[in-house]
C-alpha cells in the first residue's frame, strides 16, 4: 500500500534501542551492535527523506550513556566519524541537513570538532534535517531552560507573570523548529516502552509506536509500518472532535 505523503508526519523522533541485545543474539561484542545500528540511521534516513519527513530526531547518546563501560562509550565516541566519513556526501546529495541538540561540548575533542563539521558542510541543504540528540537529556534541557529563565527575571528581563509554556518552550533546544519542534510520532525499537529522557516535553501529545523490532534490525518497511500506524490514528490533542 503506497503511504500518502500528505498525511506523514512532519517531524519523527526514534529510541533506536536494542544493539545490544542484537549483538549479544549473535554472540558478538556489543560493539558490533552499535556499527550496524550506523548502518541502520543510513537507510532509515534515506527512508524518511523520500518520504517528504521535515525532521528526523534520533537519540544518539544520552546524558546516562556516560555510566556505560568504558571501553563501550570511547567505541561510541568513534562512530560520529565512521558515520560522515561514509556518509555526509549522500547526504549533501539528498540535501539532508545535519543538527543536533544536546551539550556537545562535553563530547571528546574530536568526536565535538566532526559534528560540528557535519552541521556546517551541510548548512546550505534545505531537505530534511537530521537531527542527532548527543549527550542529551530532557531534564537537563528543561533544567537548563528553567535556570535561564530564572537569571531573566532576576535581571529584570521577564516579569514572572509573562512565564508560560510558550515561553518555556522558547528556551527549550529545540525551539529553533518553531511548531516542527515537537515530534508528531516517537517510535522505540526493542520491545521497550518507556521514554527514557527524551523530548520528555516535546513528547507530550506525541504519537508513541513500539516494536519489538532491534535496532539494527529496522529497515525502511518497518519505517513505512510505523508511518501507516500514525496516519490511521486520530490526533485529539486532548479535546474532543465534533
């Protein structure tokens, strides 16, 4: 059945979960789940763009991720740079955008120096962005948002009264995607249904799609699965219909 492009959603976040367990199923190091888990961004993000989605956010590396082994997160900090390498030209060619949300800074050196030339190689493309969620955590973000608010009234810069959730979400990271900022379905591989940190604000009236589909198992028909569910459901937003 072909998906009706006018109904896909503009902007698509995934918890690509389950490498792990896919590398542990075939007895390897859980580091080889996490190079296949690249290889799925690649078609997932072709995917999507064909599809005509406006943004696709995906949970790289979140703020907890730091507590895993060690030898598991410096593996993860290498992967940005397989990632490009082979990557970033199909991109330009798709006229993919690269971004991202979270505090990169915190990331090694050379992982921080190759996003940011991801993002600025492909700043003129005027596709879909590619937004990769890196050393994020939706309570550190709101957190963050909230302590910058607080030195804005402090300064005399905001009355108290004026603080609303609009203006919250301003301060959010992804206030930049103006009414694209929250996504219109959240999809989680691996059989796990819980959010785990994630645009825990931005999700609030988002469509949820879980799969017990690994990560490095998801391909563009499971994609197209997810996208066919959305489209048949009826977004309320918490009112009723007449």
């Amino acid at each position: 059945m072909a998906i009706d492009k006018e109904r896909v959603p503009k902007h698509v976040a995934i918890i690509m979960d389950g490498n792990g367990r896919w590398a542990k199923k075939r007895f390897l190091p859980r580091v080889a789940g996490h190079r296949k888990g690249v290889e799925t961004i690649k078609k997932v993000t072709i995917r999507a763009n064909e599809l005509g989605i406006k943004i696709l956010t995906v949970y790289a590396f979140s703020t907890e991720n730091w507590g895993r082994p060690q030898d598991e997160v410096n593996y993860l900090m290498k992967l940005p740079k397989d990632f490009f390498d082979s990557f970033l030209p199909e991109l330009i060619k798709n006229d993919v955008r690269v971004e991202w949300i979270g505090d990169i800074t915190a990331l090694p050196q050379k992982t921080y120096d190759i996003v940011v030339s991801a993002a600025e190689r492909t700043k003129h493309c005027q596709g879909m962005v590619l937004n990769f969620a890196l050393n994020y955590g939706a309570r550190q973000e709101i957190t963050d948002a909230v302590v910058e608010i607080a030195k804005a009234v402090s300064h005399h810069e905001l009355d108290v009264e004026s603080i609303s959730a609009e203006l919250i979400e301003s301060f959010l990271t992804t206030a930049r995607y103006g009414e694209l900022a929250a996504p219109d379905l959240l999809i989680r591989t691996s059989g796990e249904q819980r959010l785990s940190n994630f645009l825990l604000w931005q999700a609030a009236y988002s469509e949820f799609y879980f799969t017990d589909v690994l990560w490095p198992d998801f391909d563009s028909s499971h994609l197209d699965t997810a996208i066919e569910s959305y489209i048949q459901r009826d977004r309320r937003f918490g009112k009723v219909k007449g």
